[in-house]
C-alpha cells in the first residue's frame, strides 16, 4: 500500500480598560515592529478571556515575535479562542494539533476547517484519509480534499494530486472531482450571513497585522498576523515512491486558432475551475487548447477554446465526459 508522509487554567479577570483598547494598541504596535509591547498589551486582555487577544498571542509564541518561539503555549492561546468561536484561531488550532502529533484531536478541527474551505486543512486531512492515518482510509475522500486544496492556490496540494493520481484509479479520481464539487457547494450554502472582511493582500504580504471586525455583538480589532511561508505550511505530506516529484507546471495557453469553445461547468470557486482544467490535461484531453474563466455573477465558467468547428470542439468533449465532466459546445 502506497502511503503519504507527513513531516509534521488560568482564572479570568476583569481588565480596568476595556479590551478593545488593549487589543488595537497591540496591533498598532505590532505594525510598527515593537512585538514586545504587542504581546504586553494582548496579554491582559487574553487572560480575561478576549478570543482576538487570545489569537494574537497564539500567532506571537508560534512565530516567536515579542516572545520565544513556544509552540505548545501557541496551541494553548490557539484553543482558548478557537473555544469561544474564533474561526481562524480554530484553523490554527487543528493544524497545531496536527503537527505536535495529537492527530486524534485534530480531526474534528481539521474537519471544520475543511469544510469551510480552508486549504491547509484540506490538504493535511485529505493526507490523513490517504494514509488512514488516524480516519479510516477513504482515498475518494482524500482526492476531494486535495482536489479542494489546489483550487484554492496550495501548491503543495497541486504537487500532490499529481501524485495521487498515479496510485487512485479512474473510477475514484472521478469520484473525488465529483464529491469536491459537492463539498465545494456545501460550504457555499454553509457560508454565515454575516461577512468578514479578509486582511488586504499587502498587509498579508508585508507581515502587518490588520485590525478587522469579528462577527460578534460588540466588534473589536484584533490582528491577523501574517505568517512566514514556511509556518503557514503544514508538514508536507508527500507519496513515498516520488516524494522528489516537482510541482507540475501548467502549459503556456496557445493562441486559439478558431471561434468555438466548449464549457466545463460553472463554479463558485475559480480555483476549482483551474483544477479541472489541470485534472483533465493530465487526462490528455484538450492539448494546446486555450482555458477561458468567464465572470458570470457569483460564478466562473470554465471555457476552452481554440475550435475551428463545432463539430471539432464536440470531438474534444469525449475525454471530458468520460471522467463524468459536463462539456457543451458554445461559440466564443
């Protein structure tokens, strides 16, 4: 059996200052790299049981920012806000677990986290179900995962898929890209009415904390800490007969040499239609054919194009249609 590797009470007070205070002049000061006030301004506020404080300090001890790198006081902070219902903490919470190796507790994070459409989490989870690795192996499952996760822009996922596919047969790589648009479907209907703005990308880049509103009654700033690549990452879980596959890299689009297309699908995710495309030209469908992704409202449609004929694009929809894929002919 192939397998994937993977490498990886305090009492409450009540704070004289209101908390929402504390937790913003922590993150002004860690905008300006004074990590050590940061965390001296969080920590009052996280010991009396602010979950955005209580967040912050995880990130603080997992990147050893203002404090020394202690990663299970990080998985301590990660649990007191993940607990009270902070979304990203509970991410981080289950990866944490994940990598200090309490994989038994982890899933039912991981399981969360996935299913709101969290990349990381999919991409260790779908690892797990490779490998029953705690979970009962489920290699539809864990194609759906990593299916998921590569949308979503993981590369280590898109590396793995890859290799995935050398060890799942057809019949359930079908049944993986369909139950990955399932999942992707539920998590759009699970989706809260109540919308929280993502930190800008620059500040992510920049590794500043952005203050932002959390869904609760009385909204307070809190800091999402950007992470060096290398702690964001999980530990790499990688088929052991290839674990020195490169990434795959997609083929450079051709100039479309006639007005025809065929369209795949349409999909709230436009990572998911990236993937598909990728799935079906490792499938050897669609060579030197160019993807279009077409805006439609809430939704992208995945178009290929590059068809002098409609008879020569309803050619090209037979690959695409026996791993289960819709393929309709339509005119660029």
């Amino acid at each position: 059996m192939h397998r994937l590797c993977t490498g990886a009470a305090m009492v409450a007070m009540v704070a004289a200052v209101p908390a929402a205070a504390d937790v913003k002049a922590g993150v002004d000061a860690w905008g300006r790299g004074d990590y050590r006030r940061a965390v001296e301004e969080w920590r009052g506020p996280a010991v009396a049981g602010d979950a955005d404080a209580q967040f912050n300090l995880g990130q603080a001890y997992k990147l050893g920012r203002g404090v020394p790198v202690d990663l299970p006081m990080a998985e301590e902070w990660y649990r007191k806000a993940a607990e009270q219902g902070h979304r990203q903490a509970a991410d981080n919470y289950g990866l944490a677990l994940f990598q200090n190796n309490k994989r038994d507790r982890a899933v039912t994070w991981l399981e969360k986290s996935a299913g709101r459409g969290e990349p990381r989490a999919q991409y260790v989870l779908g690892t797990m179900y490779f490998n029953a690795d705690v979970v009962a192996r489920d290699w539809v499952r864990a194609y759906a995962l990593m299916t998921r996760a590569s949308g979503a822009g993981l590369s280590q996922a898109t590396a793995t898929l890859a290799q995935m596919d050398r060890y799942i047969s057809l019949s359930d790589r079908q049944k993986g890209t369909e139950l990955a648009r399932t999942l992707e479907s539920e998590a759009g209907r699970a989706t809260s009415p109540v919308v929280v703005a993502e930190a800008p990308a620059r500040a992510r880049e920049t590794g500043r904390p952005t203050p932002r509103s959390t869904p609760r009654a009385t909204a307070q700033p809190t800091a999402e800490v950007a992470e060096q690549s290398s702690a964001r990452r999980p530990a790499a879980p990688r088929p052991t007969p290839v674990a020195s596959a490169p990434t795959r890299a997609a083929p450079a689009p051709k100039t479309a040499s006639g007005p025809f297309r065929v369209q795949l699908g349409a999909f709230r995710d436009e990572g998911n239609a990236r993937a598909l495309f990728a799935q079906l030209q490792r499938a050897g469908g669609f060579a030197g054919k160019t993807p279009y992704l077409v805006r439609a409202g809430a939704l992208t449609r995945l178009q290929v194009g590059g068809f002098a004929s409609s008879a020569e694009a309803e050619r090209s929809c037979g690959p695409a249609k026996a791993s289960g894929n819709p393929c309709v002919v339509v005119r660029g």
